[in-house]
C-alpha cells in the first residue's frame, strides 16, 4: 500500500506543480479506467444510471411541446454537469490506488468530507455554465425560428432542416456549444478529481486546471475530444450507453489527473 506524507492544504498564492503530458497519456488514461471498470468495479456501473435517467428526464421535459426546441441543447449540455456526477468515481479510483475499502458505498463520500464546499462550488458554478447555454440556445432559437412553438417533432425537424434559417441556427447553435464545452474541459480538466484528491479550495483546484491546460494545450483538446465522442456514443439509445461510459470516462479523468498534477 502506498502511504502518502501528511498534506498541507495549498494557500491561494501556491499551486502544485503541473507536468507536460502527451498523447500517449491519453490512450493510458483510458486504458486505465477501462480496466477499472472492468476488473475491479463492474458493481458500480449502476452508479452510471443516473446519467441515462436524467436524459430520460430530459427527453421527457422537452417533448412537451413549448419546450422542444430545448431537446438538443440539454441533451448536449448534460456533458457539462459530467464532471460533477463522476467525482464518486474519482473517490473510488483514489481509495483504490491507496489500497483501502474501494466499495461503492463510498461513492458519496466526497459530499461527506472535507471536499464538500468545494465540490459544490464548483458545480454550482457549472451549474450557471449550464443555464447560460440554455439562455444563448434558446436566444439563438428565437433570433432564428421565433417564438412560436413547434407544431411537432416532424415540424420542428422540418423548419431546422430544410430552411436558410434552420441551417444558420444549426452552425450558430454548435459554434456556441463548441465555446461552452470547451470552456467546461478547461475548467475541469483537473479542478474536480484535485478536490477530491487533496485539502484544497475551489479557486486552487480552479487555477491547477487552467494551468494544466495552458501547459498541454493539445493534449487537453485531444482529451476533449475523445470525451465528446465517447459521450455522443454513449447518448445512443436514449443514454443507455452513458451506463457504462460515464464510469469509464470518470476513472479515466481520475488517472489522467495523477499524470497531470504532481500530488
């Protein structure tokens, strides 16, 4: 088992150091959660549930008919709450590595301890990323179709399809979405599994991602990338795959920390 030297909590003028990584770190972080997931942990992958059922939600929400032109925008922007929803397996991961008790049941854990405050300051602050996507996909919406609500998903489809301003919604809607989920990769990249990790406060955890990133730009980007992929994977069949891919991705962002932040 490895055994760690007591950690001093980090003051807001220190960040810890932040390596350069490359793309070979990619393919063994995922490789790494993978196995996971497969090896140790197959019993949590219920845990990976709650991202299917909150598509469910969605799907549900927004076939209401006033509401649907906001199916594509809170399926898509369910990635940024990703991060959030994964810190459970970051606990697991790093319960694990220090060879303890890695059962689901310390799935909470970090809503319990120490990482509480800054866990949920962190999400409350993707919290507002996610309605501000809301407000600027349904601004774009109005700008675009108007207001007046779909007479159906066949309409609905119809309009975004086969019209200039349905196309010109299309390019807007994704560009700005491109701007959200690169902001969230870059505000999380390393701040939720680092809180999760050490005694650290959220602008600590905050400032060590925006490091991380300005130090391996590519690489984060490629890490980004591979995340979208999976993740639209995942969405298939109303977010079943999410089940296991969401768990895959959360103990693979945790192995891509350690590789990324010195601890």
């Amino acid at each position: 088992m490895r055994t760690h030297a007591p950690a001093m909590p980090h003051t807001a003028a220190e960040l810890p150091e932040v390596r350069r990584i490359h793309i070979a770190d990619l393919r063994w972080a995922l490789a790494q959660g993978w196995r996971d997931l497969t090896h140790k942990r197959s019993d949590l992958v219920f845990a990976g549930l709650i991202y299917p059922l909150v598509c469910g939600i969605a799907i549900y929400v927004t076939f209401n008919q006033p509401l649907l032109p906001l199916f594509f925008p809170l399926v898509a922007g369910l990635s940024i709450a990703g991060p959030a929803v994964a810190s459970g397996f970051y606990e697991i991961a790093r319960r694990e590595e220090e060879g303890r008790d890695a059962s689901w049941s310390h799935f909470f854990d970090p809503l319990r301890g120490r990482s509480r405050e800054p866990l949920v300051t962190l999400a409350a602050a993707l919290g507002l990323l996610w309605l501000a996507w809301l407000a600027v996909a349904w601004a774009f919406y109005s700008a675009t179709l108007g207001d007046t609500p779909p007479a159906g998903m066949g309409a609905f489809l119809a309009r975004v399809f086969t019209t200039p301003e349905g196309w010109t919604l299309i390019i807007a809607g994704n560009l700005a979405g491109f701007v959200f989920a690169l902001v969230t990769l870059i505000f999380s990249v390393a701040s939720f599994p680092m809180v999760v990790d050490q005694p650290v406060d959220a602008g600590v955890a905050l400032r060590t991602s925006l490091v991380a990133f300005r130090r391996n730009p590519r690489v984060v980007l490629g890490w980004g990338l591979r995340v979208a992929v999976l993740l639209a994977i995942g969405t298939i069949l109303f977010g079943v795959g999410l089940a296991v891919v969401l768990p895959w991705l959360g103990y693979a962002t945790w192995h891509l920390y350690t590789r990324l932040v010195v601890r």
